[in-house]
C-alpha cells in the first residue's frame, strides 16, 4: 500500500504558516513603506531646504542657516539674557561684575587680571564681543590664543596653516592628514599673535563649522586644544568609564594616538564638542594653549600636571604671582568638562547636550535645541525625559545642591582670605621667606580649589559631592596654613 503524500501547500499547519508569513510580510512590506515616507517627509523637510552647497570654507553662520533655519534661529537667539539664582547673565539692571558681587575676590586674586575684571558669562552670540572689550584684553597685553574658544577659526586656523607652508588646500576634508597639519600649524601661528593682530582674522562667535562636517552633519570636534588635550587624557592611564571610547583605544594597540573624530560615539561628541571650551587651560605667552590633561580630570590630577610642568624657560608653572604674599599662584577657567566627568549624570552616560540642548518637536522631526542655556529655564525636556518629578521639585532639588555648595564654598573663601591677611601679616613683621615658603605652597593649594568650584558655573550641580569634597580640602589647606603661620609664631609677631 503507497501512502499518496499530501500535496506539501495542502497540508493544514504549512498553510497556517504560509498565510501568516504572508501576514506578517505584508505588514513589513506596509511598515517599511510608511517609514520611508515618513522618513522622506521628514528628509524632505531637511534636504528640500538644502538649498545652498556646505563646505570647509563656510565658516558664516547664516548660510548654513539657509539648510537649517530653525537651527540657525535658534542659534541666533543665544543672544537673549536670562537669569536663574545662580545661571545666566542676570538681568540688564542688576550689575554683572562677579568681582562686585563678592570682594573677597579682589584679595584672592590681587595682582591678577581677573581682579580688574571678571563678569557672569552670558550667551555664545557675545562671547567674540565680550572678550575683545574685556579690561583683561584691553589693558593688558594678551596674545591670539584667547581666541581658541571665542570665535569660529576652524578656517582660520588651517589658513594660518596654509601660509606656514603647510601641505595641502582647504578643499580636503577636516580629517585628512593635510587638513589636520594646517589646523596645528596655523593655531601655533595665531596663538603667537598679540591679540590685537590676530582678532582681525576671525569675524564670528562658535559656529555650525566647529562643532559640525559640513557634508553630512556629524559632530566633530575641531579645537586643537581639545584635540590635544584628549589624546593626553587617553595616554594617562587615569580611568574613564564615562568616555568608554577612550577605555577601548587603551585596550587596542595604541599605533596611533587617540582620535576623538574617529573614535568617539556619538552620544560622547555631544559632551566632547563643548569640553573643546568649557574646561581649564592655560593660555598664555609662555607656551602654547594646552589642556592640563596629563595625569586625568580631578581637580589634584590637574594640580599634579602642572606642579609636574616647567615652562620652556625653565621657570615653575604658575599663572600669577599674588601681590600681597608673593605665592605662586593657579588660576582655575570654567571647568565644566572636568566635573562633569566626576559627577553621577556623565556616569549614566548623560551628556552635556541632553540638558542644555534637549531635543525639540518641529512637525513631524526633533531638532536639538541651538539655543543653548540653563537648563532650569526647560525643565520639561531638559530633565522629565529622564526624571518623573513634577517641574518645581527638580528645579528646588538643583537649588538645594547650589546653595549647599555656596554656603561651603563662603566658608572656603573665608579661609583662603584669611590666610592671605595673615600671610600677608607675617611678611610685613619680617618672617623669613624661606619659614614661609610651605604656607605659601597651601595658599596655592587652598585657592586652586576654591577656585575650580567657584570658576565652574554650575554652582555644584555637575557633581555636587565632587565640589564639596574639593572645597572641604580648600578650606583644610586654609586653615592649616593659618596653625602653621601661628606655630612660627607669625601670628603674634603680626599683631604687634
Ligand atoms: C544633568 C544635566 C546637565 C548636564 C549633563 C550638564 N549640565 Fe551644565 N548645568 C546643568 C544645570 C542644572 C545647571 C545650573 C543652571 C542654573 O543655575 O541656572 C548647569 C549650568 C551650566 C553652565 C552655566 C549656565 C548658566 O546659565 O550660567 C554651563 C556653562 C554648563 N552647565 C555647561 C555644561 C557642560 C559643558 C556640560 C558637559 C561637560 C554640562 N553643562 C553638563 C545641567 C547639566
Ligand atoms: C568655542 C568655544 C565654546 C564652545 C564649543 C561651547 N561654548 Fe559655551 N560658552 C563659551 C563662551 C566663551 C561663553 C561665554 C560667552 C560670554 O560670556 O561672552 C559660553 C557660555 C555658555 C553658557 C552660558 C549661557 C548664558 O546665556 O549665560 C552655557 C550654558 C554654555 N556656554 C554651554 C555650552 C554647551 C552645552 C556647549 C556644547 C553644546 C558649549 N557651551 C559649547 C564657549 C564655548
Ligand atoms: C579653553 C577655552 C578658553 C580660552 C582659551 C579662553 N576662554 Fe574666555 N571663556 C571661555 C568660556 C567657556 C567662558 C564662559 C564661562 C565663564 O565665563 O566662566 C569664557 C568667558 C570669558 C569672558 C566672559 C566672562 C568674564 O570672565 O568676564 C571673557 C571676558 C573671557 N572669557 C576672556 C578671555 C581671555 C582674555 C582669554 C585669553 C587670556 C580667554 N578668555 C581664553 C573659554 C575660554
Ligand atoms: C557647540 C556645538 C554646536 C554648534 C556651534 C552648532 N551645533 Fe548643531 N548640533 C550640535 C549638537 C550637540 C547636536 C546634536 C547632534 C546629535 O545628537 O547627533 C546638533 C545637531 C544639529 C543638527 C541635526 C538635527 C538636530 O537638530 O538634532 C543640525 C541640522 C544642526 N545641528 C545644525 C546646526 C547649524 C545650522 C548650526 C549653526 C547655525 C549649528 N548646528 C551649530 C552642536 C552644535
Ligand atoms: C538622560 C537621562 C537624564 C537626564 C536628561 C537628566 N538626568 Fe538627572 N539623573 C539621571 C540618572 C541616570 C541619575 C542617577 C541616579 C539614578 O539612577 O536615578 C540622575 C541623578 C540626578 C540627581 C541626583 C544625583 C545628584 O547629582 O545628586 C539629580 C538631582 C538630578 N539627576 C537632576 C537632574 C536635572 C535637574 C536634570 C535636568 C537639568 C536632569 N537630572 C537630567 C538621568 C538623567
């Protein structure tokens, strides 16, 4: 007897198993159609407005505007003014000077230039102007590396390059070999200029160029300094869990140096392209701009580069020496990249763009907010992506962390200045330099941390242990310099 075999598509389980897969692939094949016109619509929206050709020598805002005009306007509005407790310029009545505001100031940093002037930052659309009409530049002598982080010189720099005898054109992408030695070369050049030359050769604040490739929008990072600077952090050893990129170049060969444009994720380019300014640097005649990266980001990793630094005339790295006591003294720059990376936000992963350049709905596509500024002023999509807490209660939990960290911060400049007064004292009853010298050295220690805290600008927030660990440490250092000075018996030699 021969079983005649059912026809393979007759039997009952094949055909349920066919009209599903048919199911199923009608779906895909719908699915896939309705993502393509969406994203279409949404291209359509993008790339219909692409209406003028991007290169690497569009270096004005206002025609990558024409592609990108809500970007563009947003940027724009960067020049608004607003003012948190502790954010932003303030409003235009109140004074914005940060050394009115606290005259401690004006003793900490006496015979320094920040004691002239020293005002609240504002908006990205002033930081050209502001800088070129500082008394920091305009009554004292500075050179062209200022403006490493107040103007667009992606270009400006590769030209500079370029007439350094670079090799190449400006027609090469930013990445190439060529592109890159005229970036160097011509950032060497112009950090070389006195300001006065070499503020003629750039006409913008930040632009899309420095942050952004022309051809295809990427993120990228284009300041030497950062690029630099990273590459240091990357060979230091010192780890970094919340740049996983840098951790994984350690494991590999190491053949060449760390590239961020290369190896960084994406989600890491959105805290790199602001780490290429908002951290500390020194900026000087002495040597060229550098990021004090050697050693890692904490605030005594830093203080240990630069302890371990001589400057190319042999002399010890310090930014100024402070009139009153003569210590040789560090000056801490806005180091917001820098705490960041201690606090528990970049550990999650969380970048610098999430909170102050949250996306945005415009019809059916998100944009990043261009406009960037306290993220206290847009809660909603700054924090309650992340956080189900009601708006008032984040904003009240940030506070409480600020004034915290100011109240501790008060009492760290209080010690700093006390010591200064007190050093200040012994010197003019004729205490000998030389029994002077390691209370000099606290001085140092105690007012570069006061100032890294004080310097940052978000009172705290990016990583509020972090600061309060490095100013419970200032505040240490202060008063051990004053026990010291009174067991020299300095304390009553100054009160005769
Ligand atoms: C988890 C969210 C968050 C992340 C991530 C974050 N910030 Fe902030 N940032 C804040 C908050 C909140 C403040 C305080 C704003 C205020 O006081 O108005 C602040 C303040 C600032 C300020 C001063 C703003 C002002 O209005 O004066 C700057 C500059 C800044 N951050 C830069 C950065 C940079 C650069 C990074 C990345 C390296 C970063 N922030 C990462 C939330 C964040
Ligand atoms: C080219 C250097 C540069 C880059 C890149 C840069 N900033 Fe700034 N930023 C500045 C300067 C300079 C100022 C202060 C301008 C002034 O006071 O005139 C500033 C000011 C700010 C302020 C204060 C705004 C206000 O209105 O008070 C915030 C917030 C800020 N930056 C966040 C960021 C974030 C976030 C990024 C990355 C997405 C970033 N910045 C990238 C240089 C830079
Ligand atoms: C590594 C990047 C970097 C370099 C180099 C740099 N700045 Fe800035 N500057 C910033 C950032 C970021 C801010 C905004 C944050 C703040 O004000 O703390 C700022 C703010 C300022 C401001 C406005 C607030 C204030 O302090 O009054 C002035 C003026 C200024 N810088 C002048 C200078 C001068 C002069 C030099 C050269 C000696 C210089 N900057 C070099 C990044 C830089
Ligand atoms: C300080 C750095 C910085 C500058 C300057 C800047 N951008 Fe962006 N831009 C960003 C970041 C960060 C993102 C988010 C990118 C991402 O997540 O991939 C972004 C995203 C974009 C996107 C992708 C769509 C979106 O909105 O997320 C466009 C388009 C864009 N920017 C246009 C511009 C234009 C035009 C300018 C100049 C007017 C500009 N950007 C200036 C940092 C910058
Ligand atoms: C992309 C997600 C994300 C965003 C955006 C975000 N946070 Fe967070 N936040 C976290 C994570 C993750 C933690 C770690 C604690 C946890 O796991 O809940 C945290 C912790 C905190 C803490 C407690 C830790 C500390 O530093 O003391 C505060 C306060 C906080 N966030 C406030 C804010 C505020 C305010 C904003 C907006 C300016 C914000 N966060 C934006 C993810 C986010």
């Amino acid at each position: 007897m021969t079983e005649q075999p059912t026809p393979l598509f007759s039997r009952p389980w094949v055909r349920m198993g066919l009209l599903a897969a048919g199911a199923a692939l009608a779906t895909v094949l719908v699915m896939s159609l309705y993502a393509n016109i969406s994203t279409r619509k949404a291209e359509g929206r993008q790339t219909s407005l692409k209406v003028v050709d991007l290169d690497e020598k569009t270096v004005d805002p206002a025609i990558w505007g024409k592609n990108f005009p809500s970007q563009f306007d947003a940027y724009k509005r960067t020049a608004e003014k607003y003012s948190t407790k502790y954010g932003g310029a303030g409003s235009e009545g109140l004074p914005k000077s940060r050394i009115q505001e606290d005259p401690r100031l004006v003793t900490i940093f006496d015979g320094y230039a920040f004691a002239i002037d020293f005002n609240q930052r504002q908006g990205h659309a002033y930081m050209l102007d502001d800088q070129r009409t500082t008394k920091r530049v305009t009554t004292k002598p500075q050179t062209g590396a200022c403006l490493h982080c107040h103007a667009s010189n992606t270009v400006a720099y590769r030209e500079a390059g370029l007439q350094k005898g670079a090799p190449g054109s400006l027609d090469e992408a930013f990445t190439s070999p060529n592109a890159q030695a005229q970036l160097m070369a011509g950032f060497e050049a112009i950090g070389k200029l006195t300001y006065v030359e070499a503020t003629k050769l750039v006409k913008h604040p930040v632009a899309c160029i420095d942050c952004h490739d022309p051809k295809n929008m990427a993120l990228r990072v284009t300041k030497p300094g950062f690029i630099r600077g990273i590459v240091a952090l990357a060979r230091s050893g010192e780890p970094v869990p919340h740049l996983p990129s840098i951790e994984k170049w350690r494991k590999g060969d190491k053949a060449t140096p760390y590239d961020a444009n290369r190896d960084a994720s994406r989600q890491e380019l959105r805290s790199m392209v602001c780490g290429q300014c908002h951290v500390e640097y020194y900026c000087g005649p002495k040597t060229t701009l550098f990021f004090p990266w050697d050693k890692g980001l904490k605030v005594e990793q830093i203080e240990a580069t630069y302890d371990a630094y001589t400057f190319p005339d042999g002399g010890r790295f310090f930014d100024w020496k402070h009139a009153r006591t003569g210590a040789e003294a560090l000056k801490a720059q806005h180091p917001e990249f820098e705490l960041w990376s201690q606090g528990v936000h970049a550990r999650s992963g969380v970048s610098c763009a999430d909170c102050h350049m949250p996306y945005k709905r415009e019809g059916a596509i998100k944009i990043s907010e261009h406009q960037v500024r306290s993220p206290l002023l847009d809660i909603s999509r700054a924090c309650q992506t992340c956080h189900r807490f009601p708006e008032e209660e984040l904003k009240a939990r940030v506070v409480a962390i600020q004034d915290r960290t100011k109240a501790l911060m008060d009492r760290a400049e209080d010690a700093v200045v006390d010591l200064i007064n007190n050093l200040e004292a012994a010197k003019k009853a004729g205490v000998e330099e030389a029994r002077l010298k390691p209370i000099l050295e606290l001085q140092r220690k105690a007012q570069w941390r006061v100032d890294f805290v004080n310097a940052e600008n978000s009172m705290g927030f990016h990583a509020p242990q972090e600061a309060a660990r490095i100013l419970g440490e200032a505040i240490d250092f202060g008063r051990q310099g004053q026990i010291a000075l009174r067991d020299l018996g300095a304390g009553k030699a100054a009160k005769k």
